[in-house]
C-alpha cells in the first residue's frame, strides 16, 4: 500500500468514526428529549392514561422469577435493559434475593430520578454476561437498523435466559388498547424478532429465550415456536 492510499483509508476510517459518533449522540439527544417527565406521567403515573398496572408488573416479575426457579438458574446479576421506572426491580429482588440490578435506560430524565445507568442497548457494553437479561416493550422504538443491532446486543449481554416482548404489528391491530399504547413506533412483525433471536437463543414461549449452549435442561414438550417444529 502507498503512503498515499494508506492515508486516503485512515481519513475515510476516520470519517466513518465520525459520523457513527454524530448518529450515536443525535439518537441519544432525541431520546431524551422524548422519553422526559411527560412521557412517564401519560404512560406509567396517571391512571386514566397509564398503559399498564403495577399488578400487571408484579405479575410480570412473579412469572419471571418462577421460571428462573422451576429451570433452576441461579440469578446475581440481572440486566433490564430499557427499565423504565424500573417496575420489575422490587418484586424480582424479593424473590432473587442475591441479585444485582442493572437498569440501562436512554432517558437521561429517569437516571437523574432512579439512579438507571444511562446508555442503549445496541451499545451498552459489559465486562461480564448477565444471568437474565429482560427487553421489555423497548424495541419497538428502534428503526429496524438499530432494532437489530440492540437484538445481537443482548446476545452478547446475557449467559442464560432472555425475557423479551416488544408491541408488533399484530399487537396494535388486535391486542393492545390504542388509547393507551404509544403509537409513534416501528411495528414489525413479530417474525423479525424470532428470526434475528432464534440465531442465539432458544425460544420457550411467553417471551422466554434461552441462550444456546446454556446448560439449561428443557423438557421436549416445554419448548416452543420452531425449536419445538424442529424437534418433530
Ligand atoms: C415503553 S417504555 C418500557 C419500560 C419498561 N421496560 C417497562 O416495561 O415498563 C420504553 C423505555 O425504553 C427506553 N429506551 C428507548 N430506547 C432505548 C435504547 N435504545 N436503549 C435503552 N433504553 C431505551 C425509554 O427511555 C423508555 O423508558
């Protein structure tokens, strides 16, 4: 390689660098902005226009810490990556006593207020796997660039079990209460999901995943989606 060229392929490096940091920072300036004190008093703290309930959320995090138990993962670390105000945390540490709790969260409002780490999901980077990882109603706020980028993301994130849902096309046409649901999203079918997910995960149903190669062991008729088609 030529002086010359060899400087052309640093500059254009270099200029790819920039621009991914300047995309990087718009996309966390809009979400900021977005996700700010409003957006949590419609959605989660006025109960004429929340989305869901704490029961639901109590629920929620009863059912993950059941199912952590009955394929006897033991839990420490645990990553809810876009926490929100974080409803999960109380009743999963009630239950998991000896976790630690990250919460990943773009809004800068709700880190200032709950103590969340700041950061993305495509992004977030750690030096050690997580046990659980939860993706809950997030990824629907991503373009679907940054969606699958965030999906191998929590590949690299977790060890064990992935807990994951995200509002689909479907969704919004038959299940969801429009009047309540954020509809300034990406809806995509929930295939996207599986297909980008079922390359490092197992899929067990209710939005559970488990990680391949996780010594987990699963009964033939615990199983769901195609890992079940697979096994016929
Ligand atoms: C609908 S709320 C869901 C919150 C929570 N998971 C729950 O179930 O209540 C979506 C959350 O995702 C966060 N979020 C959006 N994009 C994100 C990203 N790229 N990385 C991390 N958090 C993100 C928003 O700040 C917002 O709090």
């Amino acid at each position: 390689m030529t002086h010359a060229a060899g400087a052309r392929r640093a500059a254009r490096a270099g200029h790819a660098a920039r621009v991914s940091r300047a995309a990087r920072a718009s996309r966390a300036e809009a979400a900021s902005k977005r996700f700010d004190r409003d957006y949590y008093r419609r959605y989660y703290f006025d109960p004429r226009t929340a989305v869901g309930s704490p029961r639901e959320s109590w629920a929620r995090a009863r059912l993950i810490a059941a199912f952590l138990e009955h394929f006897g993962v033991p839990v420490r670390t645990v990553l809810d990556a876009g926490c929100g105000v974080g409803q999960l945390r109380a009743t999963l540490q009630r239950h998991l006593r000896r976790m630690t709790y990250v919460g990943l969260e773009a809004s800068e409002y709700l880190c200032r207020r709950y103590g969340w780490t700041l950061g993305r999901i495509e992004d977030y980077r750690s030096a050690t796997p997580f046990d659980l990882v939860i993706c809950y109603d997030v990824l629907q706020y991503l373009d679907d660039r940054t969606a699958a980028r965030a999906l191998a993301n929590l590949a690299r994130l977790g060890r064990a079990v992935l807990y994951f849902s995200a509002l689909t096309q479907a969704d919004w046409r038959d299940n969801c209460d429009r009047r309540r649901t954020d509809p300034n999203v990406h809806m995509r079918p929930a295939e996207w999901y599986r297909v980008r997910l079922r390359r490092r995960f197992r899929e067990i149903g209710a939005g559970f995943w488990i990680r391949r190669g996780a010594p987990l062991i699963v009964w033939e008729l615990e199983r769901g989606g195609a890992d079940a088609r697979a096994s016929a």
